[in-house]
C-alpha cells in the first residue's frame, strides 16, 4: 500500500513537472512578446510588431494545453488537498499569463497605427523602460513560483507601486504633449493605451506574486496591495 501511495505520488510531482514546464515557456514567451512590441515601437519596426501580433497564438495554445493537463491531473490522480492547491494555481498562473500576452499584442497593434504617425519626443523609449520594468517583474514573481519563494513574492508585490508611479509619469508627459502640440493628441492616446497595457502586466505579475503566497501559506496576503492611484484617459484598457 505505502509503495502505491509513493508510485501515486511520484506520478503526480513528474506530472506536475511537465505543467510547470509549459508555465515557464509561456512566460518566457510574454515576456519576449513585451520587450520586442515596445522595441519595435521605439524603432519603429512594423515587420517586429506583426511578428509579436502573431506569436500571441502560441502563447493561447499553451494556456489551453496547460488547462487540459491541469484536469486530467485531477481526474486522473485525485490530488491531496495541498497538491489540488497546486494545480488551481497553475491554472490561475497561465491565465494571467495569457492575459498579458494579450496586453502585448494590443502594443504591437499599436505600434502598427503609430509608425505612420510622427514621434512624440523622448516617448517610446520612456514606454520602453516601463516595458522592461515590467518584464523584470513578471520574471521575478515566476521565479518566486518555481522556488515557493514567499519573500520574493512580497518583494514583486511591493514594487507595483514603482510601475504605477511610471506610468503615472507617463500620463502627464502626454498630456504635457497635448496641451502644448494639438496635433499630437491621436499618437498620444495610442501611446497612453500601450503604457496602459504594460501598467496591467504589472498588475498581472502582482496577482502572479499573490498566488504564490497563497500557494505556499494557503492564505491570500490580508494587507491591501500597495497601490497608488492611476490616471487613464478615456478608452485606454481595451
């Protein structure tokens, strides 16, 4: 009985291992997808931005793949209760996942519509770093995953704020931009909605961050996220 119980258990951790596996790829793929859709829209590299619009598919098809594995585990090997824990959170993980791949393939569409479009100063490569940031967060709180590693998740969960305040900067600048050039208010609500979409990947590593710590304590962090109030013009989350 006790041999059956460990073959049970050792069947579910290398299934387990492969789930995982298919997170860490779809990660790396949304975070590539956000570094290359800003890159192109400071280059202005039309060819870079359909390629981010396409790979989008792969990301989509990971999530699907991770969703039919994550229930077959459960059909098929009747977790324990911390172990179901597990899988719930992986499926969590890979929508928010999926969901930031979203995001970026939004920036990519608008760097298509921005590339006719005249620069907007130093703009793109402000987005750029906000990008970046952003990429470095989701990195971490992934890492934070694959460790079990709570401090680290409160870590990325902190600098969320960060994001928030660069983006808020972001926000003047445009209408800084708008108020002095009227000509510049149609590229400046596109660039507004591509810092908005980057501003909500943040959001996605902090839930990502957040299902971390639930998964390794079994409670949701009781402390209101640190979160400073963002500014958005109309139509900017679609």
């Amino acid at each position: 009985m006790m041999n059956n119980e460990k073959h049970i258990a050792s069947a579910f951790d290398r299934d387990l291992e492969a789930v995982q596996a298919m997170i860490m790829k779809m990660g790396g793929l949304v975070e590539d997808a956000l570094l290359e859709s800003s890159r192109a829209l400071e280059e202005r590299d039309v060819e870079l931005a359909q390629r981010v619009r396409s790979a989008d598919s792969a990301i989509d098809a990971l999530e699907m793949q991770v969703n039919t594995e994550a229930a077959r585990l459960i059909a098929i090997r009747a977790p324990t209760a911390s172990d179901l824990r597990t899988v719930l959170t992986v499926m969590k993980i890979a929508s928010g996942l999926e969901r930031c791949g979203d995001h970026a393939k939004n920036l990519a569409k608008r760097t298509l519509v921005l590339s006719d479009m005249a620069p907007v100063g130093a703009s793109a490569g402000s987005i750029r770093r906000l990008a970046k940031s952003v990429q470095l967060m989701l990195k971490d709180a992934l890492d934070a995953y694959i460790r079990r590693d709570v401090a680290m998740a409160q870590e990325v969960r902190q600098r969320d704020q960060e994001i928030d305040q660069m983006y808020n900067a972001l926000f003047r600048e445009f209408l800084t931009h708008m108020m002095e050039d009227p000509r510049s208010i149609s590229a400046c609500m596109h660039l507004h909605f591509i810092a908005k979409n980057i501003e909500r990947v943040g959001d996605h590593a902090t839930g990502i961050a957040e299902q971390v710590i639930y998964l390794v304590t079994g409670d949701v962090p009781d402390e209101a996220r640190p979160k400073l109030d963002t500014v958005s013009l109309p139509g900017a989350e679609g």
